[in-house]
C-alpha cells in the first residue's frame, strides 16, 4: 500500500485531478498485490451509494439553494448591524457571517468565495488592504469546517463510524470559538492598519432586531436540523432531503425570490459540485481497501506510539501531521483516507472521537488557505486581485487565531464535548 501512496503522491505533484490520483493509485494497488478487479468495481461502486455518503450532495443542493433565494444578503445585513461599530467592521461581518451561514454553504472554499465577492467591494471601497480583505474571508470560511451541516463532519461520521449527531452538536462550540478569536484578531490588526469603524456608535437594539426577524429562516436552519436528528425524527441523510425542500419553500414562499432562472442555474452548478464529490468518494473507497487489506493502521499506531506515550503530546504530533497534508490534499480526500487509519490511533490513546474529529476538520480545512494547493487561498486572491504573498502577509494574524482554536481543543477537550453530553448523555 505504501507503494500506492508514494503514487498517488507523485501523480498530485505532476498537477493530476485528485479524484484521478486516488484512482489510478488505487489500480495500482490492486496490480501490484494482483488482486481481482472485480473487487476494485465493487468498491467504487458500494462507497459511492452510501446511504449515508447521500447526504452530502443533498447538502450541497441545499446550500446552493439558499444562496440563491437571498438569504446571504439578509444575514449579511444583520452581520453589519452588529459589527458597524467595531474597528475593521466589514471584516467583523466576515466573520460574523461566516457563522451564521456555516448552516447554510458548509463549504470553506464556496464561503470564502462567496464573501469576497460580497464583502470584497466595499472593503475596497473603505480602503481596506486586498490582500487583508483576502486573508480574513478566506480564514473566516473556515469556521464552516465545524458548524452543522458540515461536509468534512458527515464523512468523517460516516467512515469512523461516529455519531453524525454528536459531531454537528460538538461543533457549536469550535466554531463559535474561532469567530470570537478571529474577530479579536480582526480588531488588533485593524487598529494597526487603521481600519476605523463605519459607525461611532452601536446600531440601536430596533435595528438590530429588524435585521434579525429578516434572516430569521437561515438561522433556524440548523437549529432544526439539530433537534430533528436528536430526537430521532430523521437520520443525517433524510434531513439533507428536507434541507433542500427547506431552502426550496424559503425561495419560493417565503422570500419570492428563486425564479427558474436561478433554479436552473443553482442546479447546473449543483451537479458540478456533485459529480467532483461523487467521483473522489468512489476512488476513495479502492484506496481505503487497500489500506485495510495491508492493515496499515495497525502499523501507523505502532509508529507514533514508539514516539511517546502521552496522548496530548500525540494528538499535537497528529496536527502537525493534518496540517502538513492540508497543504498538499483537498479536505474530502484527507478525511476519506486518513480518518480510518487516525482514528483508531487517537481511540487507542484515550481521545475521544468527538473532540479528534473537531481537530482533524479543522486542521485540514485550514490546509484550504495554506500554500501550495490552498484553494480558498487561490480563490479570495483572485477575486481581491492581489498576490498569494500578500494575502499570506496581511492573515498572519487570522492565521494565529486558527492555531489558538486548535490549541484550545487539545487543552480543553471537555469544552467541545459540554453540548454533545448535555443533549445525548455522556
């Protein structure tokens, strides 16, 4: 399997598709082991129709849905109604917003995009650095990696056998938690670049309330989400179906604004995102054969355990190495590959499964603005129109707060763990 892997390795420096890499080195393993490929079939086929696995592109149906029926823009107003005050307020909105719509997208890279075209305007327009307005929405977009429903959640559920409930409750707490210390980090760096606030004083309480009751449907979205799963009334997969018939009475009901026009094109970009989901969930699905077939994690945990004992001291070992391969490897394929072979390990040394799933989507989500395959990153210097190195230079600051989060959860993992045993019981 090691063979396989150094393949897939030099098959990602040659700039080949992911999904082909995982496939092709997938192959490669079953002619070097010359293993019959009907097993090969088999297993890009049973990974790919997943019941489970079926809620992600349902999610990503939804998203895109709600994006298209004007519910950014409300929760974008109720952001600033609450930031305006605040020095570097539109980026305290990014965050703000990054949040509130973590519901919603459930994507990094699609969040960061989103809100540079948004926010990127009129943060030039205050004169905001592009290479800062760059790194805060793309860093920001990273609290999606924990707020329910996210993507990197659902697979690491799936392929660790974790409770998807579990995991979408534990991540309240991370993703809040990131928002606060990026907002912090957002008011030094502001006040050093002086960055003054839009508005002397708080919006008053009328205001902010009025923004509120407009965004009022994509902020009880995964609130019901939450408490539809919990008491058992649908399983993860059925409430992405009804996420989509969610979005979908939002746009055409409530707010009037899902013409067919959008419909058809939310759904032509849909099914791009889609098929890209699909295609590395089946290849990856050879390739976590192989690594079962050649018992790998068995060898891995007896690697790290030689180093050290001590499960913090691991778990900090662990990061590193999550956050080496986010900057190589896509999210959904590190989650795919490595949560089978990991989590046993971080079971075996007394971390619990919740808190190492937070860890992990966090620290290879953050892999998404990191060079040299950080596709936010590309995405947010494009639309800003600066340079990779700018925006790298202008984030340090968001950069460190990600970091701090990490540290947070490896220090205080009763924290992360305080909402999933309160609604499901320790």
């Amino acid at each position: 399997m090691f063979a396989a892997i150094g393949i897939f390795f030099v098959f990602l420096l040659l700039g080949m598709p992911v999904a082909f890499a995982i496939g092709l080195s997938g192959f490669s393993f079953f002619v070097i082991r010359d293993l019959p490929m009907t097993v090969l079939v088999q297993k890009s086929i049973s990974t790919s129709q997943s019941f489970t696995m079926l809620a992600i592109p349902l999610f990503i149906l939804a998203g895109n849905l709600m994006n298209s029926c004007g519910i950014t823009e409300r929760i974008m107003r109720f952001a600033n109604a609450c930031t305006g005050h605040m020095y570097g307020n539109i980026g305290q909105v990014s965050c703000l917003m990054s949040t509130l719509m973590g519901g919603v997208s459930g994507s990094a890279v699609a969040d960061a995009s989103m809100e540079c075209r948004i926010l990127g305007p009129e943060m030039t327009r205050l004169g905001y650095a592009r290479g800062w307005s760059a790194a805060i929405n793309g860093l920001s977009g990273l609290i999606v990696a924990t707020i329910p429903p996210s993507m990197g959640l659902i697979i690491y559920g799936t392929v660790g056998e974790v409770s998807i409930g579990r995991l979408f409750m534990a991540g309240w707490v991370p993703g809040i938690v990131m928002c606060v210390f990026l907002m912090i980090a957002v008011t030094w760096s502001a006040r050093h670049f002086g960055y003054k606030p839009e508005h002397e004083k708080a919006a008053p309480m009328s205001e902010i309330l009025k923004a509120l009751v407009s965004s009022i449907w994509a902020l009880m979205f995964p609130v019901l989400l939450i408490v539809l799963i919990r008491f058992g009334i649908m399983s993860p997969t059925e409430s992405g179906a009804f996420a989509c018939a969610y979005a979908l009475f939002v746009g055409i009901v409530i707010h009037r604004e899902l013409t067919w026009e959008k419909l058809i094109d939310t759904l032509r970009g849909s099914v791009k995102d889609i098929t890209v989901i699909t295609i590395i969930l089946a290849f990856s699905g050879v390739f976590g054969y192989g690594v079962v077939y050649d018992d790998i994690t068995v060898s891995i945990a007896n690697a790290l355990t030689s180093i050290t004992s001590n499960s913090t001291l691991l778990l900090a070992l662990v990061v590193l190495f999550l956050l080496a391969c986010g900057m190589f490897m896509e999210t959904t394929v590190i989650a795919l590959i490595l949560t089978p072979i990991l989590l046993p390990v971080m079971r075996s040394v007394g971390v619990d499964e919740v808190v190492f799933g937070m860890i992990m989507m966090t620290a290879v989500t953050f892999g998404v603005m990191t060079p040299p395959v950080g596709t936010a990153l590309y995405a947010t210097s494009d639309i800003m129109g600066c340079t990779i190195d700018e925006t790298v230079k202008y984030g340090w600051p968001f950069y460190l707060a990600v970091i701090a989060v990490i540290l947070f959860m490896i220090f205080f993992p009763q924290a992360v763990l305080f909402l999933p045993n309160l609604v499901y019981g320790v």
